[in-house]
C-alpha cells in the first residue's frame, strides 16, 4: 500500500464516521437543516413521513446547467482527500427544479407550526456527475405558497456553492420533494446547509 493509497484509507474512514454523526434524523424546521456525505454507500433514499423512494434514476436533472450535466470530472482522488488544498471559488447558482409532490398533509399551521418547513436533507455524490441533495419542503398552511429556499454546499466549512432554489406554487398541505443539485464532483463537498428565505 503505498503513502497516497494509506491517507486516502484514513480520511475516507474519517469522513464515514463524520457523516455517520452527521446523519442523524433531523426535525421539521422552519430555519436550518444540515446533512453531511452519504458514506454507507446507499444509492437510495427514503422519505419517513410519505414512503417515497428517491434513487439517481428518479431525480429530476432539469435543474442542471449545461456545465453540470456536461461535466467530466477528473480523477484526483488525493484532492478530495486534502479539503485545505483545494482551491474552489464560491459560485452563486439559481435553481428551479421540477419538485416531486410526495403526498399531502394535515393543515397545521398555527402560533407553534410555522406555515412553511423543510427537513430532512441528505447529501450524495453522483459518479461522473455532481453532488446531489434532496430537500422536503411542507407547506403546512391553507394557503398557496411560492417558496424559496437557499442551499450552501461546503467543503471544510468554506463555502463552494451557494444554491437558491425557486419552487414552484406548493398548494394546502402539499410536501414536495426537490433535488439541489451542488458542484461537480470534482470538486469535494463534505457539508450542506439550507434553510427556507421565503415565506419568512
């Protein structure tokens, strides 16, 4: 084994227990949500309040730019192994994505329910293409909403991409499921933040 392939061995192995902590379930929110790398290898994921099954296959890639979708990233697998050595330039990108409706929920808005939530957030690199999150956006008001959500992909706690996502109107009740597409994956990401901008 020799000195690149021994760092790699010891820092995938700290990212794994990193994002094992960093995965852990999260509430509703109407402020910050956070979730770090999938490290378990799962290429499939579960919303726990409506069942639905999030896979590569079945992400919408609608909201990628044509630099996204054309990227092929390099192999300097070193890199994403030295966050401090990387040198990325925050880009300022705006998303509109065609969410998935995954169900609709009981109208609960009130003095302790905010009108609009998101929540549970996860954070996957897809091979050859970008890093990839899904945000559950709820809104729990009677009322159509046109919310806005803001996405900040980090890499060693410097941002690298920082992401606003415009949904189109969510009806009473309605749970959306939205893809956030971040930075290739040539560039290496081990965090990412959202929190709802609008409704305030």
């Amino acid at each position: 084994m020799n000195r690149y392939s021994t760092i790699a061995a010891v820092a995938v192995a700290t990212v794994f227990a990193a994002s094992a902590s960093a995965q852990a379930p999260t509430g509703q929110t109407s402020g910050s949500i956070a979730a770090g790398v999938s490290a378990n290898g799962v290429t499939q994921f579960k919303d726990e309040r409506t069942g639905k099954v999030w896979t590569p296959e079945n992400v919408s890639k609608d909201n990628q730019t044509p630099q996204q979708q054309a990227a092929v990233p390099s192999t300097s697998a070193d890199k994403a192994f030295d966050p401090s050595a990387q040198s990325a330039p925050t880009q300022v990108v705006v998303q509109r994505p065609r969410g998935t409706l995954m169900g609709v929920v009981p109208i609960t808005a009130g003095p302790s329910v905010p009108a609009v939530v998101i929540d549970s957030p996860w954070l996957q690199a897809v091979p050859q293409q970008n890093w990839l999150s899904v945000v559950y956006v709820t809104n729990n008001s009677a009322n159509v909403v046109d919310p806005v959500v803001g996405c900040v992909f980090t890499n060693g706690g410097r941002p690298v991409q920082d992401t606003r996502i415009m949904l189109s109107p969510a009806g009473p009740g309605e749970r959306w499921g939205v893809p956030v597409y971040g930075p290739p994956v040539s560039t290496f990401v081990d965090r990412v933040t959202c929190r709802l901008l609008s409704p305030a």
